[in-house]
C-alpha cells in the first residue's frame, strides 16, 4: 500500500535525524512543515517534502489535507488497560471525600480490581480491552505500553500478559508489556515477604519463560512498596531481561525516583511529590520523567510540577495512565490540553513529550514519534484547525479524522 497525503497545512514533528528525547529548553521547539506533502510506502515513512518541490507520485491512495495537519501517533508509555470492570462506585465515595489511599485500605482500589480480573476468563478479558484499544486507536494512539499488576496470582498476572500481547498482535497498535505484580499485597498474605517472595520466585521466572514482559514496574508509594523491596523486585526483573519503569512519588515523597536512577529505570511514571532532591536527582540521567495528568485531574491531587523540571532542563513525557482507578480515560489529546491548562506546559513542549519522548520511554524513538524517513508510517490527520495549538487548546473533542497505522489506513 501506497498513500500518499498531499497539502497538508503542517506536517508536524517532522525531523531529517530523529533524536533521542528532546529536553529542557529544546521541548519548547517543534518542527513543523507548512504545505507539505508525506509519502508512505510498504509501511514505511518513504519522503515527505514542501508541496512546491513534489514529484510525481503514483500512490494507490492520494489524500487531501487542506486545513488540516498530520501528527505522527502518539505513544502512551503508561497504561493498565487490560482490567475486568470499571470502579464508579468507587468514584462516588471519593465524590464524598474518601481519599484514594482510605479506599484501597477498605479493600477498594486495585484489589478490587483485581477480585474482578481473577474471575473473568482470558477471552473475556481480552474482549473487554479490544474494545479500549480501538477506542484509544481512534483517539491518535499509534504504540501502547500495557502493565499487568491487576492478576496477583502467577495464573492471574500471566493471563493479564498474554491479553495485553494478544492486542499487538491483533490490532494494528504496537505493544509493549509490563510486569507490575508488586501493584500491591495481596490480603491473604499475612507477611508481605510471602508475597514478594513469590513475585520474585515465581512469577518472574514465568513470566520472562513464556517472554510476556519487556519491563519491570513496582508502585512505590507509602502503604505500598517500599524503596527498598521496590529495588530488590527492580534488580532481581533485570536478571530476567526486564527493565525497570516505575510508579514513583504519586501520593508521596517516596524514594521511587532515587529508586529509579540507581536502577537505571528507562522512566520514573507520575512525580506528583517532587522536592528539589527528586529533581537534581534526575538530572544527567537517561531516565524519562514520565507525567500521567490524568490521574492528578481523575484523584484531585496536585499537578507534577512540569516547569520546575524543564527548568531543570530535564526531558518530560506524558502519557495517560488509562486505568479503572485513577485514570479511565485512555485520550492522548486530553493529556496534553491537561498538561497545557494544569502545568502550563506549551503545545510544543506538550506535543514533544507525547511522541519523541514517550517513545524513548518505551525504546521506540529509533521507529516511533516523530515524521522521519524510515520510521513506520503510524500518523494521524486532524479535523480542520486554524494551528496545531487547537489540538490542546480545544480540549474535549476528537480533532482526530484519518488515522494511518502501519502504512493503512485504520478509519476515516
Ligand atoms: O497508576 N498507582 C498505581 N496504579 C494505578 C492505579 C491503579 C488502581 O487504582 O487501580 C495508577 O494510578
Ligand atoms: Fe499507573
């Protein structure tokens, strides 16, 4: 297949040599291509041009862009979403003032969760996140990262894997898998070394067996795992050929970042809780920091402070965290009118960390995130907008129109 899309308004993040990750002051510079034409061929991004220096080009598909730009897809580093049910009730007491820590202490939250996904069968499970997946396909998602962590049980965690594998092989989106069995302690376990015990001995091994998991991730956070077991869990998954991404600083200060950098995590996911330490600690690593502002905005708490970190000329991305529990909302385009309006972070720097950067999070910058010769053809054609600031300013509509995966055409 050969498509071929011409006078596009602004072909944005379009860059000749695709770098790693774009940090600090750079993320406020996006390159954008006015009246351009893209070609795509076999998959593959082939050329892509100004309208006036075109060739003849014999594609079996010529799309007009007029008025409209063209967006490589989005990658969404962080999501959970394989789960059984949704959790509205639990919505309706934090609606009353019950906090998120006080509802997974009464046995709400993730092992609630997870009582629902150890009772659905695969099928249905898969079923179940198809149904997301394209929801999330139509929203400009192109590459996905799915955590387990909602099983608990060896059988339970591995069943999570094999459905969020079975998505990428199923669905136009590229997949990578998480392994987060340390998501929390399970109540039947009455010492919680029994647990990581098992994480660790079992599990692990499992799961890298039948190879389901690229990562590794632990929710650090008070009332969770500590530090220290979040390290162990980090290093004992590498031995396996898991790398560690963590659920670091969301409720609290809670070590995870340092915890992160001493493990050298490819990202360090929410930072809602960041003092000065966490920030310089970040710093002259090649750890991503990895906002979720769905989550802030779904639980009401504070935003990552966004500025304070690219003041520190670190690298942001943003992803959306898409969950039953603190984040069900699988939209990329909300994510960035949330970074715009809540961490006054600018389009520009909010469209960089949602593509080039959460590429490098799941170590797919070199194929993925941006509008490169070579890289797979995965981009999307917006609605008619007067700038690509129209993307987060008008917040709550899909401004996604044609969606290209792979090279095809997904839907228009
Ligand atoms: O990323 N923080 C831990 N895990 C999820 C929430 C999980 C849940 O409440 O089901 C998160 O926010
Ligand atoms: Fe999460």
């Amino acid at each position: 297949m050969e498509i071929l899309i011409q006078n596009i308004k602004g072909l944005v993040q379009v860059r000749d040599a695709s770098p790693q990750w774009v940090a600090g002051k750079d993320m406020a510079e996006l390159p954008v291509m006015e009246n351009a034409f893209l070609h795509m061929k076999d998959g593959k991004i082939e050329n892509f041009g100004y309208m006036t220096d075109m060739s003849v080009i014999s594609a079996d598909e010529v799309i007009n862009a007029s008025g409209r730009f063209v967006f490589p897809s989005f990658v969404d580093s962080h999501t959970h979403l394989v789960f059984a049910a949704s959790r509205e009730e639990e919505f309706v007491y934090k609606i009353k003032g019950m906090s998120y820590a006080e509802i997974a202490a009464r046995g709400g939250g993730i092992l609630n969760s997870a009582k629902k996904l150890q009772q659905a069968t695969e099928d249905e499970l898969f079923e179940r996140a198809m149904v997301r997946a394209q929801e999330i396909i139509g929203l400009g998602t192109g590459a996905v990262e799915i955590k387990s962590g909602y099983g608990l049980t060896t059988r339970d965690e591995i069943k999570m894997l094999r459905v969020a594998k079975r998505i990428g092989e199923s669905s136009p989106l590229k997949v990578k898998t998480t392994f987060l069995g340390a998501h929390a302690i399970p109540k039947e376990y009455a010492d919680r070394n029994d647990y990581i015990k098992l994480i660790k001995e079992e599990m692990i091994p499992a799961i890298a067996e039948e190879g389901l998991a690229d990562y590794i991730d632990a929710f650090c956070e008070k009332g969770f795992f500590t530090p220290e077991e979040t390290e162990d869990i980090m290093e004992h998954g590498k031995k396996f050929g898991m790398k560690p991404k963590i659920h670091a600083n969301q409720l609290h200060i809670s070590g995870g970042v340092q915890v992160g950098v001493k493990t050298k995590a490819i990202s360090v996911d929410h930072l809602e809780a960041m003092g000065e330490e966490e920030v310089k600690a970040l710093q002259n690593t090649d750890v991503m920091p990895t906002l979720l502002p769905g989550a802030a905005f779904f639980l009401g708490t504070a935003y990552p402070p966004a500025r304070e970190m690219l003041n520190a000329g670190l690298p942001l991305a943003l992803a959306t965290d898409y969950n039953p529990g603190s984040a069900p909302c699988g939209s990329m385009p909300l994510m960035l009118s949330l970074a715009c309006i809540r961490m006054k972070m600018t389009p520009e720097e909010a469209i960089n960390a949602a593509t080039i950067n959460t590429a490098y999070a799941l170590e797919l910058q070199g194929e993925y995130g941006s509008i490169t010769k070579g890289k797979v053809a995965n981009v999307f054609i917006t609605t008619e907008m007067p700038s690509y600031a129209y993307m987060p300013y008008a917040f709550g509509s899909n401004h996604v129109h044609t969606t290209i995966l792979n090279g095809e055409i997904i839907n228009k």
